[in-house]
C-alpha cells in the first residue's frame, strides 16, 4: 500500500486552517497514487497550544471526524490523523481529554481511534489522560494496521505487543523535538526490524512554542531501513508497504519464532 507521510505543523491553534492543508496534502497525495496519507501527532490543532488543548478538543465522532472523513471520501484514500479528544460524556471518562489517532477509511468509515498510553513531560501529563488499551488495530489494504503516538513508540515492549497480534503496518504519528532525533535516525528503523512489521514515523517541524521539532518522519521496512526519509522542513513523502516483501522477510528473520516468553516473566 502506497503510504504518504505529512511532516507538517500544519497551523498551530486554527483546526480549521489545519483541515484545509489536510485537504491539500490528501488531493496531492491521492493524484500520487497513496491509498493512506499519515499525519503528526495533534495535527488538527498544534501541539504546543497550552490550555486551549481543552477548548479544542472534540469527541471521535465530532465535527472535525466528519470533516476528515469527508477528505478521505473526496480523494479516495485513508487518512491517520493526531488530534484532541474529549472523553464521551456518558462513559467514565467524559470530561477528560486524550491525545488521540484517528483511522478514517477511503470511504469516510472511523475504522480505529487510539489514545496515547505513554504521556511524555510534565506538558501532555498537565493536560492529557492516558489511554488504557495499548493494541488498537484495523484491517486495511491488505494489511492489519496499528496505532500508536509518538513517545509510546520508545517502550519495546509496546511494539512488541503489536507484533504478536499480528500490526503489519505500524503508523505512529509524533511530535518528536530537539535533541531526541536519534528515535528517528536509529530507533525507528530498529523498532521495525525486531518486531518485522513496517514502521510510519510521521513527524511535526520547525518551532512551536518551546519546541524545535526535528522532522526525519519515516518509513521503515522490516529490513530495517527506511524507505523513504524527510528532511528537517515540511514534506510529503511516500513510501509502500508491500505485503508480499513482509511475509518474505518474516520468513526470513526468527525473531518472533525464536522468542522464550517462559524467561520474560519479570517484564511484568
């Protein structure tokens, strides 16, 4: 499956303004022939926007959902995007805000959303909950398909656990900053390759607020190198993951055949 990876700041504050760069990116992407386009992390609204993280979150089903949904459907192909989510109101988490992926399908169908499990600094634990379920997973393309964010993506235990419920294709929208771009220099890469799956490392750049992001979004096979890299500047790259090369190459590689779980025991 053709992948576009969107490294961009998009608009920071303005949902709106960020929807239609969205918009753009999605009609580029689909005139490439990309049957998915990936975004940042907290794409729709900005990262570094302090409280107004609350005043712009929106529940999953809410009117930014629809308004992706309607992208998708308009050019034809499946979009992974970063937002804030506002618990349901009739669970026990209404009133709380998430750090959320959303998956919409090529014919606007909300196939998965994923609340982000590992909060990093003192930032997103002021204004975000952690999500509790950490393998959430849709079927696309062909392949099974497995959210993730950002700071998530550094616990091996977490992409582990993906690869034995079977993620294909990982796609793990970030907001990775100066100085940790090493995670996606080095760690990416071998994330995908410990773990045989492809790995959609979907980067923010340039400054915002107190951050520098480092952009380097990526595409990692399960060789472990990446199939396609951005630079530090916004970018739409594309990369495939390809079915095929990936039952190949975990018929290759015995990572997960060769695993003693009995030894592991004190991980948890």
């Amino acid at each position: 499956m053709r992948t576009a990876l969107l490294q961009s700041s998009g608009r920071p504050g303005s949902p709106a303004e960020n929807l239609k760069v969205l918009d753009a990116a999605a009609g580029r992407a689909a005139a490439a022939g990309a049957g998915l386009l990936v975004t940042p992390e907290m794409f729709l609204t900005g990262y570094a926007i302090g409280d107004a993280v609350a005043r712009l979150a929106e529940p999953a089903d809410g009117e930014a959902a629809d308004t992706v949904a309607d992208i998708a459907s308009r050019h034809g192909l499946a979009i992974a995007y970063g937002y804030p989510e506002r618990g349901g109101a009739d669970g026990n988490d209404g009133g709380t805000v998430f750090n959320s992926a959303q998956l919409i399908s090529a014919d606007g169908t909300r196939l998965a959303n994923y609340r982000k499990t590992h909060l990093f600094g003192c930032f997103e634990r002021d204004h975000f909950t952690p999500g509790q379920e950490a393998v959430v997973q849709a079927d696309l393309g062909g392949l099974r398909v497995g959210l993730m964010i950002c700071y998530d993506v550094e616990f091996p235990e977490n992409v582990r656990a993906h690869a034995l419920a079977g993620t294909d294709l990982l796609l793990v929208p970030t907001a990775q900053m100066h100085p940790f771009q090493f995670v996606a220099e080095s760690m990416i890469p071998t994330r995908a390759f410990e773990n045989q799956m492809y790995v959609a490392y979907v980067n923010r750049s340039g400054r915002e607020g107190e951050f520098e992001f480092v952009g380097l979004s990526a595409l990692a096979g399960p060789d472990g190198v990446a199939r396609a890299r951005a630079g530090r500047t916004e970018e739409l790259v594309f990369a495939d993951a390809d079915p095929v090369a990936l039952a190949a190459s975990r018929e290759a590689n015995p990572y997960l055949q060769d695993r003693r779980p009995g030894l592991y025991g004190s991980l948890v």
